[in-house]
C-alpha cells in the first residue's frame, strides 16, 4: 500500500472517453488498455513506454455519472471517514461517495474550501 498523503492514481470522467483516449495518445504518447465496466469500457492509460498505467479516462455514465469532468487525483489517506469528517469540517463538500471500488478500497471525491476537486483513497474499509 502507498503512504498516506501521497497520490495514489489519477483520472477524468469525460462524455467521450474514446475521443479523449486517442487525443493524450497523439499528444503525449499515451497507449490505452480497456476496463470492462458494465456494457462499456474506460480506460487506463500508459506511457508509449512502460507497462504500469499512469491515468484513467472514464466515461461519465455508470458508477462515474456524478463525477465532474476534469482531472481528478486521489489522494491516499489511513481512514477515509475520519477524513470525510474532517473535510466537512473545514469546509469541505462531498461531491461523490463514498464509493466501494475492488473488495476493500474506498473513495470519495471532494470539493475543497478553495473549490478544487480531488479524491480521498483508502484500501482499507
């Protein structure tokens, strides 16, 4: 698992995830891999290079139908209802979740005081 307060992966949710995908493959070289959702697929995104994924683009429909367009990045954290807490406490909005992704991970996505979006990731329920 990644340290908490490090970013842990990044995303956008567009309308049109297979015009945006071959858009970053012409102007930075990304490769795309399919990520069977229900009856689409998203994508993860690779250097032209390497074999680990560094984004993800997402349709905005399914389980990503409420999420805003723009790049979102998740920001890991130890307890992710303590930091719901804290997020509505300082002024904060849940925009998104939480949401159960995998068998144990957990995330939300916020709006922060300044309105900045971003996303709180946890591997642990």
């Amino acid at each position: 698992m990644a340290k908490p307060g490090s970013i842990g992966w990044v995303d956008i949710t567009v309308a049109d995830a297979h015009q945006l995908k071959q858009f970053y493959a012409k102007v930075v070289g990304w490769r795309s891999e399919p990520v069977a959702m229900d009856s689409y697929d998203d994508f993860c995104m690779l250097p032209a290079s390497g074999a680990e994924p560094v984004a993800g683009i997402c349709h905005a429909r399914g389980v990503n139908a409420d999420l805003p367009p723009g790049w979102i990045v998740y920001i890991i954290v130890e307890d992710l209802d303590r930091s719901i807490e804290s997020c509505k406490e300082l002024g904060g909005t849940i925009m998104a979740g939480p949401k159960r992704t995998g068998t144990t991970s957990r995330y939300c996505v916020i709006r922060d005081p300044a309105g900045a979006m971003e996303a709180r990731y946890s591997e642990k329920e």
